[in-house]
C-alpha cells in the first residue's frame, strides 16, 4: 500500500496538524511500513506494532520534544522513530552505519533517554520532572511507556517508590500486553490480569496506594480513547499512572498468535507474515541450544540441578529444562539481582544451581555477584549467553566487559570454551563439584561442529580447573586466545605461507590462569599475542601482562581485544573487522612475524 499521510509526516508538528479522524489511517500506514521494512531487514516486530495507536496519541497530544518522553527497553520504539524524522533512513536500522535499534540520545532530540536495558525509564523520567521542577518548569510533561514485564523488576519499583512522594509532573503509561520476549511470570502479572478483568476492586489498586492518579485499564488500540484520556491527564500536576491494555504484534495475524517467535522473527514475507524458513540442516548448534539441552541431560541424571533465568527462558533455551522439570527450572521475570542471590539462597542448601543470564544482562547484578555469591564462596554456575560482541543491537548488549569485571573478584572461577564440546564438558564438570562459583561465558550464535549431537552429545569429559591447550606449536609467536576467537585463529594460521612460525595456545581459564603453562610461554617466545572478544581494558590480554610484570619477563606482548569504546551495531563479522579480531585481519598480522 502507498503511503497517502505518513510520507507527509517528518516530525510530530506534522502529525499535529491532521484530525484525529485521520489518524487510524496513520497507524495503518505506520504499520504497513514497519512490516514492509522488518520483513527485509529484521528487527523486532511485534512489540512496536502494538504500541502503534499509543506512540502516535502521544506524539498527537504532547509537544514532543519539549515534553520529555521516555521509552523503556526501546524494542517499542520503531514508530517514534519513524515519525520523529527518521522514516526515510529507516531501513538502515541496526546495520553498519544506520540508525539504532534502540532510542539514543546522540540519535535525535526525541530521544531523551538511551535504553536496551529494562525498568530505567521510570527512574530517568522521575529523574527529568523534579530537574524541571528545580528549574521552575511545572508545566513540561514527563512520560515513561513501560510494559507488563518491565514493571515488574526491582528498579522499577524503586522509581514508583520515589515518585509517589514527589510532586513531579510524571505520567507513567503501563503498556500491559501480558508478554516482555517471553510471556510475563510472577504475581504482579496475576494482579494485572485480575485488574484488566475487573476481578480487583478499585479500592485495592496497588498504583493509587503508591499516591498516583491512577486511571485505566483502558483499550490502547483505541486511539480516540488514548487521546481523550491523555488530554484529560495532561491537566493533572504530579504522579499519575495509565494502564492500557494492548496486543503485542496488532495488525499482523502471526505476530498475534505467535508472539515470543515474532517479537524478532528474522526475515519474513510482508504479505502473508510467513517467516522464510532458514537452511538449518547440517549446521552446528547454536550455543545456547547446547547449554539448554546439556544442562537438561545433567537434570535428568541429577536431581539437585536447578536452572534460572530473568525473563529469557527461550533466549537461553532453559525452557528445555523448563518444560521437562517445571518444579526445577525458574523464569524469575526481569529481575536480575534477584535471580543470583535466589541462586545464592539455594546454593548454601546444597542445590546445584546454573543460573542463565546474557552478559550484558549481568552487569545489572554486579554487587549480588560479589556480595551474596562470592564472598561467601557458594558453588552457583553462572552461564552468561551472548557473550562477546551480539552484532545488530549494537552497544546496549554487546557482552564485551564480563571478562574485566569478574576477574577482579575473589573467589570466581572464570572460563570460556573454545567450542560447543568444550562448553558440554565445563557444564558437566561443575556438577561434579566445584569449591568456588563459576561464570562460563559463551557467545551468541552457532559453534563449529556440525555433528555435534549425534557424536558428542553426553560424552562427557572432566575439565581440570585453570589448564590451558596447546592447539599448534609454532617457533617465533605465541597467539594467546581465550573462548570461541580462537577459531579465527586457527582459521587465520591456516592461510598464512608461513604458519610454522606461529604457537597457538587455548587458555579458556582467565582465571586461575595456567601459570605453569605461562612460565614457559614467556621463557620460549620473544613475542606474545594475546586475544579475546572482550575489553581489553581489564581483560584477558590484561591478565597476561601482569603475569608477566609480576614476574619481570621482557617478551614483547601484543594485546588484541575491544577497543576502549563502546562498540556501534552491525553484524558480528563487521564489528570484528573493526576490532581487528577477524581472520583476515588476523592473518595479516601473523604474516608479518
């Protein structure tokens, strides 16, 4: 369908000048759009194509950017940017060079906040009314669209907490469509249902107990009834709080239906919605697929193993485990902090606990990770997915500083496999029995080998705690690599004309570190090269330097790694090459020793 109003629309001052009569046929258009592109260039779908009524009421009725307006997570955000001057370069969205997959603030004035993490726009938006209070400015708005399983984290509470004694002019909208990536869990999520079917009497409202105006739930597909209720609210000074209620995936009927598959389905046709089946035959295993299945092996066989994860039971693929042992395998909503020290708790009563969280997603639970885990020195297994650089949601979950900042914590065990076997076998191993926790780091994506199941699968092997491998000897260089980049290494060495020059060296343990192995790597190599898909501020190139200034060595070391930047989006290959991680950057450089 050709667009007739959205072409026209470059800013909210130009939606601002339609009727509201109008404006159903503006959300047609803005969806049509978002498939059209989405179905060619992927991204997530289905949460944007549910808040499209929503985004343009608030555009429609608030004098954005002058009102300051704040979106949790961002994965929502398609249509802002779309009517916020970003229509015509939208299809550049999450590649090299285009525009974010999430709101930024070095992205455009409507932008207020950055997120790719949830629950912080309650907080940020809290934080922007009591500024302009401060600056003598009562009449701004300041509003935060947060959804069902957003709202239910910790910080999120902290930020109702705060603003239900404030006299901040803060609109917090509940965008309640019953799902995050996966269908929200928990009490909080039975209390909204209760409220949506007039089950809770309105004098038991927790909202309005938090000294909030609180209004709704209403219809959020209903754009003449968002407008008229974001007008009457508009007028009321301080804390209030609309519950809305719509469908994540509207307008689409496989998104509806099938809303965990379609909230990022990859390419698909724009017309019919049917996802393009991919070639998967004969590929190796994703590596979350190998931790879920490998740790629902162990759980057959051990009755102590526990599985958590925060809100990503398909992400991480614990919802293996989940389907078969339901009583064993805990989805604990977006709740980071809480899912390690539920581990912790768990741990002192003997459980075996592998708590699964992306490594971007950790760094929300830092001071549960030193504090309730490994000061007291409890056994829980942490498994960080997606660590490494992730590619197209770019700099907000790229799992690049797990490395840095765990290995400054006693106590931790800290390894990262080279490849999906060795990834089964440290899984296996910490059941065993380890006298420390653990955090194993894997990245997002497929391993190498292809028939892994058939041939490996449960063929367990015991790993020794802090060994390194010699993968290749070499007369001239060591390469020092840790986790799944040694296969660019490898691949690396391969096409050089003179790969007898180079040692390559597999030290999965960033810590302990083999140090026996490290005496003599630097008392035979006049050169070292280390490598890693993490900072090297802090990380495993680090770990090395300081063996070596602990121990006055003089081999010259070269450190390969993340640059002190935050890294953009595109595809992980893309961002390798500008880290100078890939195999043919790699291999330039081996040629030269």
């Amino acid at each position: 369908m050709k667009s007739k109003l959205l072409q026209n629309i470059n800013s909210p001052k130009d939606l601002r000048l339609l009727s509201e009569d109008q404006l159903p046929l503006v959300a047609k258009e803005l969806r049509d759009f978002i498939i059209d592109i989405i179905s060619v260039k992927e991204g997530h779908l289905g949460a944007s194509l549910g808040v499209i009524e929503l985004t343009i009421a608030l555009h429609y009725v608030f004098d954005t950017p002058n009102d300051l307006l704040v979106w949790d997570v961002g994965h929502q955000a398609y249509g802002h940017k779309i009517l916020t001057g970003r229509r015509d370069n939208f299809h550049t969205n999450r590649q090299l060079g285009g525009i974010s997959g999430f709101p930024k603030r070095s992205e455009s004035n409507y932008d207020t906040f950055g997120v790719g993490h949830s629950s912080t726009s309650i907080s940020a938006a809290l934080g922007m009314a009591i500024a302009s209070n401060l600056k003598g400015d009562f009449e701004k708005q300041h509003i935060a669209v947060i959804g069902d399983a957003s709202i239910a984290s910790g910080m999120a509470f902290e930020g109702l907490n705060h603003a239900g004694v404030t006299e901040a002019n803060l609109l917090v909208i509940l965008n309640d469509n019953a799902i995050g990536i996966d269908p929200s869990v928990g009490a909080l999520k039975k209390y909204l249902t209760a409220v949506k079917e007039g089950k809770n009497p309105r004098q038991n409202n927790m909202i309005k107990s938090l000294n909030f105006d609180y209004s709704g739930p209403i219809d959020g597909h209903d754009i003449f009834a968002v407008i008229k209720e974001l007008k009457r609210l508009q007028k009321i000074k301080g804390p209030k709080f609309l519950h809305i209620t719509t469908t994540k995936g509207k307008g689409l009927k496989q998104a509806e239906e099938d809303q965990v598959k379609y909230h990022a389905p990859g390419k698909f046709d724009a017309s019919t919605g049917e996802i393009h089946k991919k070639i998967e035959e004969n590929l190796p295993p994703k590596y979350q697929d190998v931790f879920g299945l490998t740790v629902l092996d162990l759980a057959r066989k051990n009755e102590k193993i526990i599985g958590i994860t925060p809100a990503m039971p398909s992400g991480s693929s614990l919802n293996f485990m989940m389907n078969e042992f339901p009583a064993r395998a805990f989805d604990v909503g977006i709740a980071e902090q809480h899912a390690v020290t539920l581990a912790a708790g768990m741990a002192t009563q003997g459980m075996i606990v592998y708590c699964t969280i992306y490594s971007t997603f950790l760094q929300r639970a830092y001071d549960q990770v030193i504090h309730d885990v490994a000061l007291q020195n409890l056994p829980v297994i942490f498994c960080l997915d997606r660590a490494g650089l992730v590619g197209e949601d770019g700099s907000t979950h790229h799992g690049v500083f797990d490395i840095a900042y765990l290995r400054c914590i006693p106590n931790l065990i800290v390894y990262a496999p080279r490849n999906e076997i060795e990834l089964q076998n440290i899984l296996y191993t910490a059941q065993l029995g380890l006298q420390h926790p653990i955090a194993i780091r894997y990245p997002r994506g497929r391993g190498v080998i292809a028939n892994w199941q058939t041939e490996h699968f449960s063929k367990y092997k015991k790993i020794e705690i802090g060994k390194s491998i010699e993968i290749k000897t070499g007369s001239n260089v060591a390469v020092l690599s840790n986790g799944t980049i040694s296969n660019n290494v490898s691949l690396a060495v391969a096409k050089i004309t003179n790969p007898d020059n180079i040692a390559h060296y597999d030290f999965p343990f960033v810590k302990p570190l083999d140090e026996n192995q490290l005496h003599s790597i630097f008392k035979t190599f006049k050169n070292i090269i280390t490598i890693e898909d993490g900072v090297i501020k802090g990380g495993f190139g680090n770990a090395i330097t300081e063996f070596a200034a602990a121990h006055n060595y003089t081999s010259k070391i070269k450190v390969l790694g993340i640059p002190d930047e935050f890294i953009e989006h595109g595809t992980v290959t893309e961002l390798q090459q500008y880290c100078k991680i890939d195999v043919k950057s790699l291999e330039i450089l081996f040629s030269t020793y």
